[in-house]
C-alpha cells in the first residue's frame, strides 16, 4: 500500500501539528509554519511554556487493517482536544503518492461525515509549492508530487474533544513475490506534542500459507494464527512518529519459503541484498522435527532469592512445552554437577513428572564450576542427526574447578561432537559476559543478557518459544547468478542456522553481480537431506532509496561483527578502520563512535577518529561488571538486530551516550541506557538524522552529508532556498532530493558527486 495517506490538518487559524498528520493553513493571505518539537540540550533549561491560542493534544491514534489477499480495508480512528482559547477551524488533507489507488474513502467527525475532494497530483501541487513558498518552510517538499484527498472545513470549540474516523480500501502492491503495506506516519513529526498513544493493529490472512511477515520500520510484534492468519500490531506511549509504517509478507504453499531485497545505490559499488526465509508451520506433533535440550542451571549461593525461583520457573516453562518423543536433561551445578538422570531422557508424561519434582529440589548455594557443568551436558550428547540444543544459564564467574576463560571454551569446543547450538543466558552485572560471548560463538549459538531488574523466565521462554519446534537444521544457504562465481560475501549472521516454525532468518549481505538469481536452500529435515531454490532480483542500480534499509542493516551487522572479532581476538587497525567508515556514512552511533554525535568533533578528521575509538574499545578489555555487561548486550543487539533501527546503539541511542563521547570519548557505564529509562529522551539524536539513504550531521549550525569530503564542499554549489534553481533541483531529483531539503536549517548534500549548499 505505497499510497500515503498522513493526514493533515489545513487550519484556518495558525495552530499546531497532530496526531498522523500536520496541521496546514494554506489560505493565501496566511503565514504560517509548521512547528517543530523544542529540544533542549542539557544543561541548557527550556523555556516556560506558552500556551498558544489555537493547540490541540492528541490523546490517541489507531489504525487498524484488514489485510486479505492485497487488499488492505483500513480503519483510522484519532481522538484530540483543542487546548486553546480560539476556536479551530480545520479540515484535513491526505497525500496519496500513487493516484488511483484508493478505491472508497470516507471520513467522519462524532459520526458525522463530511464532504472531500480528491485532488490529482497536478491540481495538489500548487497548494503545496503554495504553501512553501509563502511561508518559506520546506515542511511540504516531500509530498511534491502526490495527490491530495482534502475534506470541508469542520469546527472545534476550545476545550472540546473530537474523534475522527477515517476508512478506505486499497490494493497493496506485489514486487518480486512481497506485499507491501504502508502507512504514512511521518507527518506527525511536524508537532509540538508527542502523540499520547499509537495504536496499529494489522489483521493478516490468505488463502494461501502466509510465511515471511517482516517490518523494516517499528519493532512489531507478530502473532501467528496458524498457516492462514496472522496478527501484527505495534503500540506506544508519547511518541512523535518519524518514519512510515511499513510491512512486508509473502505467502506460498512450499514447506519453506524464502524472499529477497535487494538495493544497489550506485554500480560502481557492490550491491546490498536481504533475504526472509520461513519455513512451513507443521500443525501436527508427529511432524515436527524431534529435537534433544539439555538445560544447564546455575545453582551458586549467588542465585539465591528471586532469581533461583525464576530460573525454576523457566525450567518448568521448558518442561511443559516439549513434545513427546524429544530427549531432554536437566543439569544443576554449583561447586558440584548434578544431573536429572545419568543419560538423556524421552519426553512423556512419566519422564516430565520426575523432571518437575528435580526442579523443585534445586536450591541455590556454593560455588560456580562452569566448566564442569558444560562437560556433563556436552558429554550426554552423541546422536547428530537430529538438533541438540544447550541451554546454559549463569549469574556470575567460573569459581571452581577450571576457571580459565580460555580453557573452558577449548574444552566446550572440543566435547561439542555433534556441533550443539549452545545458548549462553548471563544473569546480572556480576557474569563473565566475555566468555559467554566466546561459548555462544564456538557453540555455534547466540549469547543473551538478563539485566538485575529483568524476569529469567521471561528471556527463558521467548528464546524456548523460537527454538522448541525446529524445522530444517542444519542450513546452509547459496545464492547463484548464472556465468558467475561467489556472488555474495560478508553475510551475516555468519554461523549455521536452524529454521524454526513460526520463526523467519532475516539473512543479509553484499553481491558483485546483478541479474536473476537462484537462491539454493538445503538442510535436513529428521536426518534426511533437503533441497529448495527460489528465484530472485538482484538489480543492477535502484532507483530510489526505498530499499536503503538493507544497507543500513547489513552495515548494522558488519559493525557488530567488527566489535565481536576485537572483543574476542584483540585489537586490529583494519577493523577499527572499517568500523569508523561503517558508522560515519550511516550515522551508527556506538559507545566506541560516540563522537559522530559530537557537534564540535569534525567527523572527517581521521586521525582523531582512530584515537578516540581505539581509546574507547579498551573499554572490552573488561571481562565481567556492569560495563562488561552492557557493551555485550548491546554488541549482541547490533550482530543479531532485523531491523535496521532496533540496535540500542543506533539512531535511538541514549542521550548519556552521545555525551559521553562527546568528552573524548572515555570509557563509562553512562554511555548505556541501562534500564531503558532513558528512552524518551532518546527519541530524536540531536546531531545525527537518517533520511532516506543518507545520513547528515549537525556542524556549526549545518547539515552536512556524511559523504561530503573537503575537495566536495570546496566546490559546493549555493542554492538559494524557495528559488526557481531550487524547485528546478527537486523537479530534476525528484522525491530524493526533496527529502533531504524538507531537513529543517542549512543544509549541505551530495548528490551525483556535487555538493549542493541550501
């Protein structure tokens, strides 16, 4: 649903943005500019509000969708008061980018509905180059170019509240095999008030198998109704939306599914691609994959209280979801290593019983032999033709037996046999998270960390949840062009993977050559060897930045990869290089780049670049602490993230963060939001923004694109803003370029390899 439907509000009396859209007094004789949300750098105060004569809060916004079979029935619902003294005199204004493919629109006040007029792109633009120019604000460059639907003029007395209802249906567009719905939301950054609460609700269902469901924009939650339906929703409180709501999905009957994006910016440079892949989700216990899980339990005198009675709950949790026929085991290990039963164990009723009872008898006390404990489970298994899967959890340092960090990984590596997926669970500050990172990594597996304040069960069960019901082990992945070889590299994640039901593997890498592509799947399926190819676009140059996430993602990953192979290897200048490159085009900020976020350091300045960040990556010499904990976690979140936006280090980074760094770059636990408290203030990076393929920072009251070199801005072309040479830029660029001009202040951008100075 490319169409974009951010709802504007056209006042007529000067008033402030709301909600999904913006309000817009394009009357004439009006002037008028769309406010913008006041942030105030500490230790600066902010001023004392004034409350103007015409503003309004939006209580709430809701978009629930109906997705079958492409066609989206869309029902938008939002609740706002007018908190001004004067009256407000309104209606509202749609852009819609793509003309025609709206099919029925309607919209209603308290139940009343009001007469609209659907503009085509033509007959909006002059309102919107109107608007511009009049009020010399280039809020409304984006939508040059788009249709408007635009209601009649309705009331709103001061203190009173009004809900609006919007519904429409319209036809998603297919490309390459995925559906794509969109929801503009960007509109409401226009505003001086975070919207209270955003809802969006999108009920999904097909006639056919839907398998990969994936948004590049929000962190959704997906709930899986079985084969046919799904249910994907998003929610937050005081939000000021910045980007567009997109959902991707596709749908097939074959037992796996797999799909692929791909963007190339330029051909002189190799291209980026995003594969999905999902496999069937079995609706019968006996077809599903059997699987063996030894549960490895810290019992230490360190776990004792609360954290001892939710790491039984987490077993129990476990317990409870096997399927019969799965082998099992349960080891406790404090000083001492005990074991449910000498060998493992076939899951039924009798067998989950006695496994309880063992788990109520778990009490913490002692000291922590982690090598011991990784022995007994390693040693139980023996069989690798079907998954085996070792869940180890921890809250502290190994204090008995072998407690060398390097020996205890040599050893785990070499009792692996049957190359186990070892998942390390580090509880607390106290856990060595090094060494958990290196046992994940051999182990073929994936470390995760609990923080003090956070429920073991919970982190237990969402990562039980994605590997209790495997689907294909064992996979290995190709992607061919015909008349070349090794298409691809840097892929990440780099280790083997399992496919889960009701799970998906947002893989993503680079290619050298483009064409049509076969992408080769193959795995085992209960022991037995399978084979999958689905054929693919892998475009020789885009033509616009819609795609630009798979960049920004695999530059996300590559920079986590950096990060893990100096953590667990030692420093290398090469990598700290590439590092610096990776965060300084796509503006991702991690305590090791905090600088970038720094409006007195000069991002182009090497040398200085190199020292701050190698001075920071000490900071991974520490083995366990609070700070230890977190530079893990969050490099973690960075090699595993699926979305491009979701790394806590990126454009969401803490406000404490970003000043850190800003001091030199020394090392600190406030470089982390530790407890996420300090989220709200994390909404907007003051000196770094993300705008459709580009990233710009703030220097000396300019937006400089991260690209812009000396010898470019030396030979930088002035362009005077609202002037026919810059509407004759946008009309030449297109929606490209306007999106980097609506960019509020002085802007300097790189397009073609010309710097253009506004």
């Amino acid at each position: 649903m490319k169409a974009g439907l951010l709802a504007l509000l056209v006042v007529l009396l000067p008033a402030f943005a709301f909600g999904q859209g913006v309000l817009v007094d394009i009357r004439p004789d009006r002037d008028y500019r769309l406010p913008r949300p006041i942030i105030i750098w500490p230790p600066h105060r902010p001023p004392r509000p004034v409350q103007p004569p015409t503003a309004y809060k939006i209580r709430e916004l809701a978009v629930d969708v109906k997705l079958q079979d492409q066609i989206a029935k869309v029902q938008v619902s939002q609740t706002f008061v007018n908190t001004g003294s004067r009256q407000m005199e309104v209606s509202f204004v749609f852009p819609l980018p793509y003309d025609g493919a709206i099919d029925q629109m309607n919209f209603m006040v308290d139940g009343k509905e009001y007469e609209a007029k659907l503009l085509n792109a033509k007959e909006a633009r002059s309102i919107y180059e109107g608007y511009i120019r009049r009020n010399q604000d280039p809020a409304l460059l984006e939508w040059l170019g788009t249709g408007m639907f635009k209601t009649s003029v309705f009331p709103v007395p001061p203190g009173a509240e009004r809900k609006v209802s919007l519904r429409f249906s319209q036809v998603c567009r297919k490309t390459h095999g995925l559906t794509e719905l969109v929801f503009p939301l960007s509109t409401a950054k226009y505003t001086s008030h975070a919207v209270e609460d955003v809802r969006i609700n999108v009920a999904l269902s097909s006639q056919a198998p839907i398998k990969n469901i994936y948004s590049p924009s929000h962190a959704v939650k997906i709930e899986r109704r079985g084969a046919q339906h799904a249910v994907i929703s998003y929610s937050s409180k005081n939000e000021i939306p910045s980007a567009d709501f997109r959902l991707l999905y596709d749908i097939g009957d074959a037992e796996v599914a797999a799909s692929a994006i791909s963007y190339r910016p330029t051909k002189r440079e190799e291209g980026y691609f995003m594969l999905l892949v999902s496999p069937e989700i079995k609706s019968k216990v006996k077809e599903q994959v059997r699987k063996t899980v030894v549960f490895v339990v810290d019992r230490s005198g360190s776990m004792s209280g609360k954290k001892i009675e939710q790491a039984r709950e987490a077993l129990k949790f476990v317990l409870n979801n096997l399927n019969p026929g799965d082998l099992f085991n349960i080891i406790a290990y404090d000083s001492a290593v005990e074991s449910f039963r000498p060998e493992l164990q076939r899951y039924d009723d009798k067998s989950r019983a006695a496994a309880l009872g063992f788990v109520d008898g778990i009490y913490a006390g002692g000291s922590t032999n982690i090598d011991g404990a990784l022995k007994s489970a390693l040693s139980q298994l023996q069989d690798d033709q079907q998954p085996n899967y070792v869940v180890f959890l921890t809250d502290g340092l190994p204090t008995a037996g072998e407690r060398s960090e390097t020996k205890i990984v040599q050893n785990a590596e070499e009792r692996n046999r049957v190359r186990a997926r070892v998942f390390s669970m580090g509880v607390g500050y106290d856990v060595n998270s090094r060494l958990l990172d290196k046992l994940a990594r051999t182990g073929f597996g994936k470390s995760e960390y609990v923080r003090p304040n956070e429920d073991i069960e919970e982190h237990v069960g969402r990562l039980y949840n994605r590997i209790g019901a495997p689907a294909l082990t064992d996979v290995k992945i190709a992607i061919d062009v015909e008349g070349a070889e090794r298409v691809t590299s840097r892929v990440y994640p780099k280790n083997l993977y399992d496919l889960f039901a009701g799970d998906q593997l947002v893989l993503v890498g680079r290619y050298k050559k483009a064409g049509n592509a076969k992408v080769v799947i193959s795995g085992k399926v209960n022991g037995k060897n399978k084979k999958y190819d689905f054929p693919a676009k892998l475009v020789g140059k885009s033509n616009d930045s819609t795609n630009a996430f798979v960049e920004k993602l695999w530059a996300m990953r590559r920079v986590g990869e950096i990060i893990d192979e100096i953590d667990l290897h030692g420093n290398n200048q090469e990598l700290v290089d590439e590092m610096i490159a990776l965060a300084t085009k796509h503006g991702i900020i991690t305590p090791y780049t905090s600088y970038l976020a720094d409006e007195n350091s000069d991002y182009r300045d090497v040398e200085d670049n190199r020292r701050r960040a190698n001075l920071s990556l000490e900071g991974l010499s520490e083995e366990a602490g609070r700070f230890a904990f977190e530079q893990r976690k969050a490099k973690s979140e960075l090699q595993f993230g699926d979305r491009a936006q979701s790394s806590g280090f990126a454009r969401n980074a803490p406000a404490s963060a970003m000043q850190s760094g800003s001091a030199g770059g020394g090392r600190g636990v406030d470089r982390f939001a530790a407890d996420g408290k300090e989220a709200e203030a994390a909404k907007v990076v003051r000196t770094v923004q993300n705008v459709g393929s580009k990233t710009f920072f703030l220097r000396d009251g300019r937006w400089l694109d991260s690209t812009l070199t000396a010898a470019l801005e030396k030979e930088a072309v002035t362009v005077e803003r609202y002037s026919k040479a810059y509407f004759d830029l946008i009309t030449k660029h297109g929606r490209e370029m306007a999106k980097y001009l609506a960019i509020e202040g002085k802007v300097v951008v790189v397009i073609d390899d010309q710097a253009y100075s506004f």
